[in-house]
C-alpha cells in the first residue's frame, strides 16, 4: 500500500496547516468555548482547559511523528481522533475541507500506511528484521477511493441540481460580489471584461459542474483516471488561487495519490549506466518514484531508455522517458498531457515497434499483430 | 470423507459489514445535506452566492432596545461570537454554506450569548433582524429572538 504510505507523508503538514488557527488562539490564551460554539450532544465530552490545549499540541506532534513514521500506528490514530475529537465539539469547527480531512485520517487509521516510507521500517531494516510485507487487503483504499469520488460527485451533483448554480447566477454573483478585487488583481482587462459578462458564466458553471462530476466518474475507470487526475489538479488550483477554503486544495490534491494503482515494481526501466543522460533519469527515477512503480534493470550497451509497462508494452526512447515521467507524482502533471503527443501516443498504441511481453519476459504478439 | 465448506473468516465478514455501513453512512450524509441546516459530510461546495445582514440588539427588562455593537457590561458581541461571519452583523456578508446554514448559526449564536452572559442583569432577550438575500432574488425579512433569559426584571 505504497500510495498510502505516501498519503500519510503529505497528510502531517496539512495537519499542521489545519491545526494553525486552534494553535495560535491557544497562544492567545482562547480557546473555542470561550466564545460561541455549539456542541452536538450534550454527552459529548468536553476536557479541562489544560487537557484540551495539551491534546492539541499532542495532535500536532502526532502528525509530524505520522508524518515521517515514527511509532507510525500509534501516531496516525492519535492524530485521527484528537482532529476528530476537536471536529466535533461544535457545529462551527465543521467544513468540508475539515471533513474530508477526518475522512483521508480515518482511512489511514485503519489501513497499513506504516510498513514503506517510514523511520519505522528503517530502524526495522538496522535492527536486521526483514522488511515487512507490503501486501494487504485493500479495502481501506477502496474505502478511500469511494470518500474521495464522493466529495467531487456530491459537489456536482448538488450544483447540478440547483438551477441557480447551473444556470450560472452563483458564480456571476461570486465575482460581482468580489469585482474590485477582481479589477486590481493581475489579470489583463479581456480577463476581467470576461469574469464580469454575465452570459460568461452560463456556460462557466456548466464546465465547472462537469468537471467536478468528471473527476468524480473518470477516477475509477483507467481509460479516463489519469485525464481526470490532471483536471483535478487544475481544479484545485483555480479554487486555491480563486477562493479561501483553508486546507481543502492540498487535502485533495494528496489524495490522488490514492489512485494509483497498488501493485508496485510492475514496471521495467532497460538503462544503460554507461550513459550520462540515462545515469541522470535514474537519479531522477530513484529520487522522484514515491510510488514505488518502477524497476531499474541493466540495458543493453548503447540502446535507448526502453520501459515495459505492465500490460507488456515496450516503449523506447523519447517516448519511455515521458511514459516514466508521467508515473512520477512530482512531473506527472506536466508529463501526462505529452502523452497525447503523436509521436508518443503512436508508441503507446503499439503502432510504432511497441511489442507486448509476458509477465514472464515472453513476448505473446507484437501490437500490430494484435490490431490486427 | 469429510466434505470440504469454505470458510468466510469472521474478519472478512466484518470488513464487508464495515465497507457497506460507511458507504450507506456517506450517502445517507449526502442526501441529509439537501434537507439539513448544518449539511457535515454533504460536500456541497460554494452552494450559494447569497448574503445576509442583521441588526442585533438587546431587548432590556425596560423595554429598550439597545444594539450590540455598544458593549454591556463588559462584553462585546465581536469577542462572544467569532468566526463564521457572525463577529460584524451588521455588515453584509456572503452565507459561505448556504443561507439556511448561516441562520442557523445566528439562531444558535443568539442563545448561546443570552446563555453565557451572567453579569448582564438587564437584558431579557436578544433579537436579530435578518436580511437575507438568496442569490439574485429580491430580499426577504425574518426576526430572530433569543431564549428569554432567566431572572431579568
């Protein structure tokens, strides 16, 4: 589960981002019962002032501990219910950004994000114990997998639904609403002339309902997951540069993560380390695969960058190195759309030499065979 | 020749159990969000371009009406409700998760302020007057009193 080992990693600075302003009104001396809040049941318990302010400096301690995977189950648990704790001690402390927060804890609570990618499996390696098994059951992924779709398609749907929304007054009235801003932002004037057009946003809303429900929809099919993974990212930056809504776009920018597919190592890397080009992507390789999804192997002398990808298909040379980058979280989002390139995609089709091999190395029939 | 059951281990079987509560709890959660005032886990994202202002005061046991931008003694209203838009009343502000969601906090807000300020020995109850206006539709008006408060008068 080596996406959520990764989850967890980019998780403890979003913790800390979230725990900034309960932090810092604890500093000054308040805290949220000393002005309005509303509690959800009375049974619900509230702690001393001291314990309360404690717990908080606990949670964020916790979520740096997570973070590098140190005491790595105990850390992420006690991060999840202090962050779910103080959630729910009033209606106030709830937002959605908040929510999905709980939601990406909980899922790491209780799904093995411990085992790769922490202090804890290195101490494991220098104590000389074998590294622990990286397979397990993968329903607290697919549990995640189902929250994280569900938060694009339930804000679509809703906005779908609402006749304002899709007609295009919400967003109209949002940037009227905020026009001087608007006017003395960077933006050239056809920017502004065109968020301030009214007919603009009849068709704005509907791309943006779309898209919500497109990511929602393309994350779980792999024709459409990687499309809708650099959407996605598109989306969240609109709305962190658009909007103020606290951790939300990290939250769910971290959470692609969780869509890549959990087998690791299924891909193979022919190098040949005699070349400086091919020593410098294998440095890359090994410092950018957080994913764990390619395998390094000695190329032939002379031969070009060739990945086997893990349906069998070969690609070689300029059209390897996009496939590699586009797997790599950091370059994914620039790498991905090279993949639609002619020459690449001619490659990825297996119209251009690409052959299919076997798990076993075997080949079982060059493309063009199989187009055929 | 003993016949060979497989066995479903009682850990798989709690894991489905638990996969299809927390899904039914999502939807659920969802389609509460379209009934609800405070929509948890509903994710509905920017759901309104509305607005609301209120005049807030203080009905006293005399009958006055004094708002609460005046401190009394020895509270302000901005440093007993924080956060949510609800710290400047009086100004018009945009409803971030709906109309519905920012009455509700007002309401509650309300009561929680004629609740928690023992040394006001005058005030009988707070009242907001709300203007809420819901996207581009013209305004509407609503009053909103408080719980009376005990032992005033």
């Amino acid at each position: 589960m080596r996406s959520l080992a990764l989850l967890r990693i980019l998780l403890g600075p979003v913790v800390l981002l979230h725990l900034r302003p309960f932090l810092t009104d604890l500093l000054d001396g308040h805290i949220y019962r000393d002005s309005f809040h509303e509690p959800y049941a009375s049974w619900y318990p509230e702690l001393p002032r001291l314990v309360y302010g404690s717990l908080l400096w606990v949670a964020a301690i916790a979520a740096v501990m997570m973070s590098v995977g140190l005491l790595t189950r105990v850390a992420t648990t006690t991060t999840f219910l202090v962050v779910a704790y103080n959630l729910f001690l009033s209606t106030t402390h709830v937002h959605n950004n908040r929510a999905y927060l709980v939601i990406l804890l909980a899922g790491l609570a209780i799904g093995p994000c411990d085992r790769e990618l922490s202090v804890d499996a290195w101490l494991r390696g220098r104590r000389g114990l074998p590294p622990r098994d990286t397979d397990a059951p993968g329903w607290p992924l697919w549990l995640l997998r189902f929250e994280a779709a569900t938060v694009y398609g339930a804000s679509g749907l809703s906005k779908l639904l609402d006749a304002d929304w899709f007609g295009g007054t919400v967003t109209y009235l949002r940037v009227i609403e905020v026009r001087d801003r608007v006017m003395e932002s960077p933006l050239p004037g056809w920017a502004v002339s065109l968020l301030t057009d009214r007919p603009f946003h009849t068709y704005a809303a509907k791309v943006i309902v779309l898209t919500e429900l497109f990511i929602a929809v393309g994350l779980w099919c792999r024709r459409t997951r990687d499309a809708a993974v650099w959407v996605a990212v598109c989306f969240h930056v609109a709305i962190q540069v658009s909007a103020s809504v606290e951790v939300f776009s990290y939250l769910a920018i971290a959470a692609l993560v969780i869509w890549a597919v959990p087998s690791t190592r299924d891909r193979v890397v022919e190098l040949d380390r005699t070349s400086r080009a091919h020593r410098r992507l294998e440095a890359g390789l090994r410092a950018l695969d957080w994913l764990a999804r390619f395998r390094v192997v000695d190329g032939p002398p002379g031969a070009p960058v060739t990945v086997a990808d893990r349906d069998g298909a070969r690609f070689r040379g300029r059209p390897a190195v996009v496939l590699v980058l586009s797997r790599l979280p950091i370059t994914a989002w620039f790498a991905l759309p090279c993949l639609l390139l002619p020459g690449v995609r001619r490659d990825r089709d297996g119209r251009n030499g690409g052959t299919r091999v076997d798990k076993a190395g075997g080949r079982v029939g060059s493309a063009a065979a199989r187009a055929g | 020749m003993r016949r060979y059951v497989p066995a479903i281990s009682v850990r798989v079987v709690a894991r489905r159990v638990v996969v299809v509560l927390v899904v039914l709890l999502q939807v659920g959660l969802v389609v509460r969000g379209y009934v609800a005032d405070h929509r948890e886990f509903a994710f509905q994202m920017f759901p309104e371009a509305s607005r609301w202002e209120a005049d807030i005061v203080r009905v006293t046991a005399g009958g006055e009406r004094i708002p609460v931008e005046r401190p009394w003694a020895g509270y302000r209203w901005e440093e007993l409700v924080r956060g949510r838009g609800l710290g400047y009343p009086g100004a018009r502000h945009h409803a971030d998760a709906g109309l519905d969601n920012q009455i509700a906090f007002l309401r509650a807000a309300l009561d929680w302020v004629a609740h928690n300020t023992p040394r006001d020995r005058e005030t009988r109850y707070l009242e907001a007057r709300v203007t809420r206006w819901h996207n581009d539709d013209p305004p509407t008006f609503e009053t909103i009193r408080s719980d009376e408060r005990a032992g005033v008068g």
